[in-house]
C-alpha cells in the first residue's frame, strides 16, 4: 500500500510517499514560496534523483497538482499512475477539542476543521487548503487527518486549564492544547520498544528540541502535562519565540512600546527565543559558533535555553511522581550534544547518570546516553513525525 | 534543456489564475510607499512609478527606512524586509505597467485644483499601456471618480480606493465606486482588499468617503476651541483620546496628515459640498504658510524630535509672534 504524507504550510507543502509494505520513502519534497515570486518544488526519489523545477504556483491546490505530475512522471516519478496512492494523509496542526486521534477525513471532519480554524489562524487553514486539492485532484482517493493536538488530549483539567475565568474556556475554547503531538507520541512509543519495555508501565520525559520545541510528560503512555498551551508560544525559549513570559510584562512592554496586537505577535513569534536574546541568529550552530567566540549574549542565550528545559524536566518528573527515560529529538535534540549536555548535568539526583563521554559529538541516531547503571535513562531517538501519520492513514483505511 | 514546471501539469488542471496579481503604483511620496509596502508584503508584485531618476531612488530609499522603522518597533523582521523589497520594482517609464492588472494613482499634487487635471491625465497615460480590463484605481480622498475616468476610453475600470495612513495598521479601506464602476471591477477590489488584509468598506460616489468627511470637520471644530482658547492641544487631544478611545486626538492626527494635505482635502470638501464645515480653519492656512506642516517638517501642532511627539507650550499664541 502507498500512502502520500502532506504537510500544508501557508506557502509551502511538504510531502513524501511511503509504500508502507517496509515503510520505505519512495519520494519526498517540498513545494515552496506558494503564491509568491519564485515559487519552486524539489523532488528527491529514493534512488537519489533529484530535481528542482521553477515556475508559478498560485495555490495549494497547484502545488499538489505539480506534486502529483512528478511523482507520476516517466522521468522522476515513483510511481507509474495516480491510482497507486491508495490514501492520502494530512498533517494538521490544531484539532481543538474535536478531535483526541486521527480520524477519516469526510465532509463532517470538514466542517469540525473548520470549527476551530479560530483557534489556529497561521495553521490550519493551508491544511484545509491540502484536503480540499486532494479532493479536488484525486476525489476516489481516502483521505486521514493527524492532529498536532491529538496526543495531548489524554491531559486533565489541572494541567489544561489556565487560571483565569472559566467562562473564557467556555465561550472560546482558551486551555492549553500541546502540539508536536505527533513527535513526542512517535519517540515515546519508539524508546519503549528500543528498551523492550511496556510504555503503558513507563514514565517518559519527551524533550522535542526544534526551531519550535516543546515537552511533554508521558506517563503509562499517555500525555499528561506539555508545555506548549493554546499556541505554540508558550513553555521553553525557541528559535524566535519567547516561550514562558509574564503577562503583566507583555501588557507593559505594550504599553511602553506604544504597540498593537500585530507588533506584540511579531515580537513574541519572530523577534524573541534565542534570536532575540543572543542578536546573533535562530540558528542553534550559529549561535554556538558564536558563544564559543566569546559573545557574551550568544552564551546567555544558550544558557538560558537549556536552563528552561531544565526546569520542565524537573517539574514534570514531579508531576509523574518520577522519571524512567527521558528523550531527546528534534534537529536540536538529536545533533547538539552540548545542549543535551548542559541539560542533563546535575540530574544525578533523580537517579540519572548521563555519560557525557558517550553523548559528546553523536548526532541523530537511536542510543542510549545513559551510564548502563542509570536508574533514568537518557535516550536520543530520532523523531519521525511522516512516518506516524503514514501508519496512523494507514490504519485508519483498512 | 531546463525542465519546465508547467510540464508536470495534470490533464484535468484547473489551471488556477487566484492570486496572480500584479500590481502598478503611479506616485510614491509618503503615502505611496505605506501603499508600496502593505502590497507587496501581501505577497504582490509591485511596480512605481515616478517622474524622475532621482524620485526613483528616493522612493526605494524612503520605502527601505519605512520598513526599518516598523522593524525596530516590532512590527516586522529583516527577513520580511527583504521579501517585501524583491518584489518591489521602480522606474520612470510607463510601459513598465503593461502587465499589471492593477494600477494605482497615488500622485501628489501641490495644490487642490478643480477638475484634478493632473490625476486625469496620469488615469489617461496608466490606461494608454495597460491590457484591456486592468483596473485602475485612484487612491484620492477628495475627488469625484466618475470625473477622473471622464477621460477613459473604457470608464468602468475605474475606481476609488482610499487607503488610511498609517496603512499597514489601519484595518479598512473604503472603495468608492461611481455610477460607471463595472461590477467586475468592483469584484476585482473587493477580492484584491482582502488579498491584503484589509476588510471593504463601502462607499458610493462621494467625494471625501466616510473617513475625510468625518475627520475633517473635527480638526476645524478642534482648531476653533484652541483659537477661542477653550484649552491647550494636548488637553483637546487627551479628551478625543480617552475620553471617546479614539488612537489619536484631532491635533495628533493633523500633524500625520501633514498641514498641507489637510488643506487639500478641506479644499477639495469645501468646493464639492460648499459647507463652511469643511472649509479649512484659519489657524491650518497661517501654519501651512509658515511651513509647519506636522510630523514631517518637524512642526506642526506638537514639535517632533527624534521621532518623538513633544508638547508645545502655548503654540497658538506663539504663532501671533511671529
């Protein structure tokens, strides 16, 4: 069975083609700057060709045209006709309260996604955009929806509710949603078994480390606690984002820097996180080539970085009453080995014995940096957030 | 040979045109590149339009610090900066606008004049290179539409649409469509306002729309108050601020209008509408005269330093002294 994985963007789309038989990659690529000068696609086929074509591309439902042109063509194409995709699968980001798994996507799925497009005005709209090309181009086609929100709806009211008046909760569905659902489901699953350990008798520290990142605490398998809220600001410092912040200190530096809604988003979206503390770049290695060339601000900012995970992890072994395996994932997670480093020394406490030998200089691979006696283990599992939404399309068409 | 994209088209292609939108803006003063911005940021290429070489420059120059600006208030990054400026592209010829399907006049003229002769023409040159149904839009606050596609060889392209400095920020435009105005063209605008963000406000054929109508007479009613002195600047503009939560007080907003646009559109209400509500205050003319023009020439109402607003005491009587 071959399954297409879309990822709608507001000017890009991410895709690959699984053929789910060895959950191999036939074809991946990305479609980019939708409606915008310069629009392109890069194509890659498993066997190494790869092609960047340049041209118009309006909409969405261009892109995947396109998309689909390649993969079913006599040159770099991976398949030979459309009606070898057997389904198609969509990542989309907030699924509200509607939606605690992936689902088939039909008519009525439809209209619930757009219910809560509210909720997540960047977001969910290119992947309602992705549906209905799919739609459109390839109707006879089953399609599924994987929400970002999804695994985190197993969190209870104490660590969901925010503290202030219920009635904001009722009338406009203000809580805390969590994303990266997808990910922290993904490693977490994937660590129990690397373990050889039943996940339902686990308790697991997620650390998803990206230009976005988020934590989440999994205990018997289910989230219980993660730190992005009803956006993806909230929780640890990110590339541009700030992460956890006062909001008394928002509504002053609001009043004090004389600006709108518009501006304060940009701020606390584009303009914070480790670019706004280091001035240097969002980029992890830029801002470590830099610290280790002495900018004092860059150093700060790597510091405060991991200082803040620090603290989730703390709090969320708390929460679980302790802590079995804590992962790192995420491009950060899984290459920056100092990051990781920094995070975990002094958690001897708590029973984990990180090897820092171990740890220092691996990238991106399924180990263990853990001592072999550690009473916490400490794992580095690559995230694989496609993969999950091609098995979730798949079980969920036949 | 380069593999072309269109190559890969499916069959059943709808070959959707949504969103292939390029944009003509005749003029690029002040207000012309607050439009030159909100446009191309949306995603639209944009081509200017000026009169000479050096207003070219100037006009990318202008554009690039206006951007600085919103970025060190927030508002924007320096990635941002730099897919705004690619679209953007400016010259003097008029040819350079044959592939748009939309232009925008946003001219300054010096003076209110009857008949807007200058704009007239400027709507005849757009429509001389342009392809059959480019719309063409006049961003003038003051004037009668159906007047300035009088000329037109095809009128029902023609349209008003005024932006509200500061552009980027304000959440409406008003379009104003006369009795020529095509619904196609009316169509076109209304889906191009909403490509940039902006929310239609309607308005049918008249001079001055909702926004100049309105303001206009509260800065009079304003310049009386001080002139009978009633209260000072700053105490008439805190009422209109907090007491009625408008963004800004009557003087404030004077001085971003810029004194001598402000004449222009009191002049251009007063000839249309022959009511002294809008025939501009005294006070206006004598600062106009004196070169305080508001924001721009450093004084107005308040003095400006270092972009920053400062309170002048007893600036009424101060201009008597002169």
């Amino acid at each position: 069975m071959k399954i297409l994985v879309i990822n709608c963007g507001s000017s890009s789309i991410k895709y690959q083609l699984f053929d789910m038989k060895d959950e191999s990659v036939l074809a991946k690529g990305i479609v980019e700057k939708i409606g915008l000068n310069g629009s392109f696609i890069k194509n890659e086929r498993d066997d190494g060709d790869k092609i960047k074509l340049e041209g118009n591309i309006y909409d969405h439902n261009q892109g995947i045209e396109y998309v689909l042109g390649i993969l079913i063509s006599e040159k770099h194409g991976s398949i030979k006709k459309l009606e070898e995709i057997d389904a198609v699968g969509h990542r989309v980001v907030h699924g509200g309260e509607k939606f605690n798994s992936s689902v088939s996507i039909t008519k009525e799925v439809v209209a619930k996604m757009e219910e809560v497009v509210e909720l997540a005005p960047l977001h969910n709209p290119p992947n309602l955009k992705g549906i209905a090309a799919i739609t459109n181009l390839i109707p006879n086609v089953p399609q599924a929806g994987v929400f970002d929100t999804a695994f985190h709806q197993s969190m209870k009211p104490e660590s969901y509710m925010y503290a202030i008046p219920y009635s904001l909760y009722t009338e406009h569905g203000i809580r805390r949603y969590g994303f990266h659902g997808s990910s922290h489901r993904f490693v977490s699953d994937r660590v129990a078994e690397l373990m050889n350990k039943d996940i339902s008798k686990l308790k697991i520290i997620t650390c998803h480390l990206g230009n976005g990142a988020s934590i989440a605490a999994i205990k018997n398998g289910v989230s219980i606690d993660t730190s992005m809220g009803l956006t993806p600001v909230e929780g640890l410092m990110m590339g541009t984002r700030c992460g956890d912040l006062d909001i008394g200190a928002l509504t002053y530096i609001m009043n004090k820097e004389d600006i709108g809604l518009n501006a304060t988003n940009t701020l606390i979206n584009k303009h914070s996180g480790v670019l706004g503390i280091s001035g240097v770049s969002s980029d992890m290695r830029d801002v470590e080539d830099a610290a280790n060339d002495g900018n004092e601000r860059a150093q700060l900012a790597l510091r405060m970085y991991e200082y803040r995970i620090k603290k989730y992890i703390g709090s969320y072994a708390a929460a679980m009453g302790g802590v079995d395996v804590i992962v790192f994932t995420g491009g950060i997670g899984e290459n920056a080995s100092d990051t990781r480093a920094n995070v975990m020394n002094g958690f001897e406490f708590l029973g984990a014995d990180f090897d820092f030998e171990k740890n220092d200089g691996l990238r991106a691979e399924e180990v263990e940096i853990s001592k072999e006696d550690s009473k916490v283990k400490v794992w580095i599992v690559p995230t694989n957030e496609e993969l999950v939404i091609a098995r979730d399309t798949l079980e969920i068409v036949s | 040979m380069k593999e072309l994209l269109e190559d890969y088209a499916l069959n059943k292609s709808l070959k959707s045109k949504t969103g292939n939108i390029k944009a003509g803006l005749v003029g690029c003063g002040s207000m012309g590149q607050e439009i030159a911005i909100l446009i191309s940021k949306s995603g639209i290429d944009l081509t200017i339009i000026e009169v000479s070489e050096e207003k070219v420059a100037n006009s990318l120059k202008q554009i690039g610090l206006q951007i600085d600006q919103v970025i060190s208030h927030w508002g924007m990054t320096t990635g941002d900066k730099r897919a705004i400026l690619s679209r953007i592209t400016a010259t003097t010829d008029f040819n350079e606008l044959a592939d748009c399907n939309v232009v925008i006049e946003a001219i300054n003229t010096k003076k209110w004049v009857p008949n807007q002769p200058m704009r007239k023409a400027v709507f005849k040159k757009i429509e001389e290179v342009v392809c059959e149904d480019c719309i063409i839009i006049s961003n003038a606050s003051t004037v009668v539409i159906s007047d300035l596609s009088g000329g037109l060889k095809n009128p029902c392209r023609a349209i008003g649409v005024h932006f509200i400095s500061p552009a980027l920020n304000s959440k409406i435009i008003e379009i104003n469509r006369c009795r020529n105005t095509s619904k196609e063209t009316l169509e076109f605008v209304r889906r191009f306002v909403k490509m940039i963000g902006k929310e239609t406000i309607n308005v049918y054929g008249s001079p001055g729309n909702i926004s100049t109508r309105l303001i206009v007479p509260m800065i009079n009613e304003a310049c009386e108050l001080l002139m009978e002195g009633v209260s000072t600047v700053d105490q008439i503009d805190k009422t209109m601020k907090f007491g009625y939560g408008m963004q800004r007080g009557p003087f404030t907003m004077a001085d971003s209008i810029g004194l001598d646009k402000l004449t222009k559109w009191m002049e251009g209400l007063y000839n249309e509408y022959g009511d002294t509500k809008y025939k501009s205050s005294p006070l206006i003319r004598r600062m106009v005269r004196a070169g305080m023009l508001g924001k721009k020439s450093g004084e107005g109402f308040y003095l400006y330093k270092d972009d920053r607003k400062i309170e002048k005491t007893g600036s009424i009587f101060r201009l008597g002294q002169r």
